[in-house]
C-alpha cells in the first residue's frame, strides 16, 4: 500500500492546527509540519501529533509548501492548511483510494468555506483543488500568495467529499489578511513587471465580484455572501492599485 505524508505549513496557528492534524490521523502515514517560528502555542500543538517539525522564516507561500514536500519521506503527498480539515466523507474517499493510488498521478477534491457564522455554498464553492499528489508528479506552483498544485500529467481524479476550510471568524480578521495578501500579490505583479493601467482596479475587481456572486449564485449565500464577493472586489481592487502606486512612487523618486 502506497504510503502518504501529510504536509503543513504553519505560524500562530494555535486556534486551528489542533483539528487540522486531527483530521489527518488513520490518513496519514508521517505529518510534516514546516513551521515560521511560531511565538505562540502552535508547535507545542503540532509536538502532540508528530515528531516532522522543522522551522524555517517564511519564504513565500510556494516555496515554503515545496520545502514541506522536500522534507517527506513517502511519495505522496497530502497538503492542508491549518485552517482546514478532511471532513468524514473525503477521509472515506481517500481510504478506498489508498491501495491503489498509483493508478493516477494527483487527486482534486472540492473545498467549503465556512465564513464568520455560515457556509458558503456558492461563491467560494466547489472551489476544486489538487491536494493529494506523486512529488515526482507535481509540485507548488502559481502567484504568492495563491499557490496551487502544479501537475506535469493529465491524469488527475477527482475525490468525493469536502475539504473544509474556516477562513475567517470575523469581517475583520478577513480586512486584516485582505492587507496583508495584497500586498504579497502587489508585490508579485511588480516582480513580474505586468503593466497596469488606470482601468486596472476597476475591470479586474469589477470581474471578481460578478463571478462570485452573480456568476457563482453569491447571492444564495445569503449577507454572508454579499459581504464576501464585495470584500473580494476590494481585494482586488487594492492589489492593483497598490501596484499603481508603487509605480508613481518610483517615478516620482528617478525624476525629482
């Protein structure tokens, strides 16, 4: 039987780690944590369930899961983050799989995402990601802070059963992370020299919000659901002109 390493990146996650590597136990066969050093209880939590702790500053949302996947024993890999669980039905999945993985290369399933008081069950959903993956198969790819799963091969499969994600206890726990990604996302774009326009903020922002909630039926998900395709556009909307402004920053400095 194919044997899986679960692995996890994590800092200051103490409110949530606990029922992340939970969800994991009769899954996995090692649990890697690669840890940001921490200042509250989280290793003390992740020390409970495994003995895999390595920790490292943070590097980057891709680079820090792929360290995480270079510190795994087993050729398979099953990826969570902190805030998230395997809920009873996809463990059910994954254990049916188990002895005959190999027949495909990574595995997709759906994530829900319980925001502040409700599930969302339209806006951020099915919300499909690869997270059970062959390292020689695939690897962390994509645009920090958005990391995804990169799979050299067409043969993926898809998995019954939910990832459950709990993102945000509150409206401003997600204006506090919204801050932060953007700035990681801003600071992506500039790397990679993309031109941006005036329009920018407006189009791309305007796209995101009509996708989640009119597109993807946001509006299902009743106020819970406004909120998170409007905080979505700001997001967006922020992102890019925080690019704009850093632009007319340097500008300004090269020509006095």
């Amino acid at each position: 039987m194919p044997k899986i390493s679960a692995c996890i990146i994590s800092y200051n996650e103490e409110k949530k780690i606990e029922a992340c590597l939970r969800s994991l136990q009769g899954i996995a066969d090692e649990i890697i944590v690669v840890d940001s050093l921490s200042t509250d209880a989280t290793l003390a939590i992740a020390k409970k369930y495994t003995d895999r702790i390595y920790e490292q500053k943070f590097l980057g949302h891709v680079e820090q899961k792929n360290l995480a996947v270079s510190k795994a024993g087993h050729d398979w890999i099953l990826s969570l983050d902190c805030d998230e669980r395997l809920s009873e039905e996809l463990k059910a999945s994954i254990l049916n799989i188990k002895n005959n993985l190999d027949e495909f290369d990574a595995y997709k399933m759906p994530r829900k995402t319980f925001y502040v008081y409700r599930w969302l069950n339209h806006c951020w959903y099915p919300d499909k990601k690869v997270r059970l993956f062959n390292k020689h198969k695939a690897r962390w790819g994509g645009i920090n802070p958005h990391d995804k799963v990169i799979v050299s091969t067409w043969k993926i499969k898809e998995l019954k059963g939910d990832i459950l994600h709990y993102s945000f206890d509150s409206i401003s726990a997600h204006l506090q992370t919204l801050d932060k990604f953007t700035e990681i996302g801003a600071q992506e774009i500039i790397k990679r020299g993309t031109k941006v326009s005036l329009l920018s903020p407006w189009t791309h922002a305007s796209w995101m919000f009509l996708r989640m909630y009119v597109f993807r039926r946001g509006f299902l998900d009743g106020f819970a659901g406004l909120v998170a395709s409007v905080l979505s556009f700001v997001h967006v909307f922020v992102k890019y002109s925080k690019v704009i402004f850093y632009y007319r920053q340097a500008s300004q400095k090269n020509n006095p």
